[in-house]
C-alpha cells in the first residue's frame, strides 16, 4: 500500500495548523506549527488505521490527488 497524500494549512480561525488525509474520512490534527500538526496527524492515521481494522472495516487505498499532482491525458 502507498502512502497516503497529507494536507497541511493554516487556519485563522482555530490560530494554528490543521493537517488532514483525505482519504481517510475525519482524520485529521491541529498543532501550533506544520511539524506539530504533521507529528499529531501520524499518531491519528495509526490511530484510525487501527480502529478499522479492530471494527472490520474496509481501509481505503490511497487515491486522492490533488489536482497539481493529477496527469493530464
């Protein structure tokens, strides 16, 4: 399995960094700094990746891209 794409930005309106993977519905961390949030969102994806496995359910792959990654045909 690949490695899933990670989003980093900063948002005003929490003062800090939000981190998300979107393949992964609702895994995402704040932190003060972009390491902060990058290190908070490892310790949620393991997380995640773990409570789907416990439950028995599916894990996704990893698809999403965004478009500046995306090939044009």
């Amino acid at each position: 399995m690949g490695d899933y794409h990670i989003n980093i930005f900063y948002s005003e309106e929490d003062g800090g960094y939000v981190a998300d993977i979107p393949d992964l519905k609702s895994c995402s961390a704040f932190g003060e700094t972009p390491e902060q949030a990058l290190n908070e969102l490892e310790r949620a994806k393991k997380a995640w990746l773990e409570a789907a496995r416990q439950e028995g359910k599916p894990i996704p792959p990893p698809r999403y891209r965004p478009v500046i990654y995306q090939v044009s045909r």
